[in-house]
C-alpha cells in the first residue's frame, strides 16, 4: 500500500476506531488487521498514528480523563 498523507482529522479518526476496535473484539492483532485493511494504510503507519494519540491523548483517552474527575 503506498503511504499517503494524513490529516490530522483523519489519524484521530482512525486512532478512535482502533481503540473502540480493540475494546470490542479484545484482540490487539485482529484489530490491527481490521482497521488497517479499513482505512488501507499499512501497519507501520497505524502504528505511527496509535503512538501519537497515545502521546497527544486523543478522545477517547481524553474523554476518559475528563469524566474521572
């Protein structure tokens, strides 16, 4: 798959529906696979967007936080 540039928009939409991916099927790998063949980026780059929403604390880390307190 060629890489292709992401909007900032996009890699949090992306980063949302692989957390709530990962929340519903309780499988790192098998959600890895889905959500790259969804959006047809490649492994690495999912990766890349995963490490950045972490670091950034995208929703719904950021939601998480907010109604904790």
């Amino acid at each position: 798959m060629p890489s292709r540039t992401l909007t900032t928009d996009q890699r949090k939409e992306i980063f949302l529906n692989l957390v709530e991916t990962q929340d519903a099927i309780n499988s790192v790998r098998k959600s890895y696979e889905m959500v790259t063949e969804r959006y047809e980026i490649t492994e690495a780059e999912l990766r890349r967007i995963e490490e950045e929403g972490l670091d950034k604390e995208w929703p719904p880390l950021s939601e998480a936080t907010t109604s904790a307190m």
